[in-house]
C-alpha cells in the first residue's frame, strides 16, 4: 500500500513541475535552472525578477514606466540573451487594434512574424508574439510577451536573440528568467 501512494505522489509531484505554458510548448523548452540568482528590484519597487548575480543588469524609469535591462555580458551577442523587463503605468487590450499595431510595428523594423497568440502567462491574461529578422551583420529572433496585470497595468517582457546558434534555447531560457517576476504592487 505504501508503494502505491509513494508512487501516486511521484506522479503527482512530475506532472505538476513538468506542466508547461503555452509559450514553453510553441519553443518545445526543457526545464531550465540558472544558479546564483539573486533578486533584482526595479527603482519604483513595482516588480522584482531573479537573475543570475553575473549577468550586467541595467535600472531605468521615467513617469510611466520601470524596467530592469539584463544580459549575460560574459559570453558573445551571438551565444547570450537581452532581457527587458519593463512595467509600464498603461491599460492594455488585447483586442484586434492591438494586435494590428503588433503586425504593424514588425513590419516597420523588417521583422517576420513567426507566432502570436493569446494565452495566460504567470496567471495572468497575456499575449505573445516571436519574430525573425536581422539587425546589422546579425540574425536575430525577438519574443514579446505582454501580460495584463489590471486594468491600469501591464508587464512587456522582451527577449532578443542573436545569431543562429541554440537560438530556441536562449529564448527557453528568457521564459524560465521571465517566470521568475513577481509583482510586488
């Protein structure tokens, strides 16, 4: 009997840690695990996110906005990751308009929309887009993930990536970082 609840449990514990977000499924990510993190609050103390203690991490705010900028500076633009964190003092809609100036502003950067969807992203409505294009001499791949936090409030998550190498890794590894906010309002 004490077999099967041990293995009962297991199961239970497996599943619920391997349970993925939609976004994790559109990139097939593995779990992902950084050591040495440390938390990181942005200056208006609106959000916190945990990053890696090496990693070159940035403050900026103005009246409408707060955002923590991070890179992993101890590695080429072509092996890291550029993470902008960024909490802006907005209603958010994810309605059609939305979605078309989303369209509309990848085109004005020579940007191909990859995938955009509607889905809930720590708990809360979001929606995503990944596209390609090249900045420079450089490929690269930029995730934007957009989560309503309330009615005044939103989080813009942005990933960018460089280069052709593990690209779908590095952005697996934005979403783990990007798990790691927590709203403090």
């Amino acid at each position: 009997m004490k077999n099967i609840l041990f293995i009962i449990l297991a199961s239970l514990v497996f599943f619920s840690c391997s349970h993925q977000t939609e976004i994790h499924k559109h990139f097939n990510c593995k779990p992902t695990t950084f050591k040495d993190l440390e938390e990181v609050k942005d200056v208006k103390n609106l959000f916190s996110l945990e990053l890696p203690k090496s990693w070159k991490t940035n403050l900026y705010y103005d009246d409408i906005q707060s955002s923590i900028y991070t890179a992993d500076t101890t590695k080429q633009l072509t092996e890291s990751l550029l993470l902008d964190v960024t909490f802006i003092n907005k209603s958010i809609n994810f309605d059609t308009s939305f979605k078309l100036e989303r369209e509309q502003e990848d085109v004005s950067r020579s940007l191909i929309n990859i995938k955009s969807e509607e889905t809930t992203f720590l708990e809360k409505p979001s929606y995503y887009t990944v596209s390609k294009g090249k900045k420079g001499k450089f490929e690269y791949q930029v995730c934007h993930v957009f989560i309503k936090i309330n009615d005044q409030n939103f989080i813009l998550a942005k990933a960018e990536v460089y280069g052709d190498s593990l690209v779908n890794k590095r952005l697996c590894d934005a979403l783990a970082l990007m798990e790691k906010i927590k709203n403090i309002q």
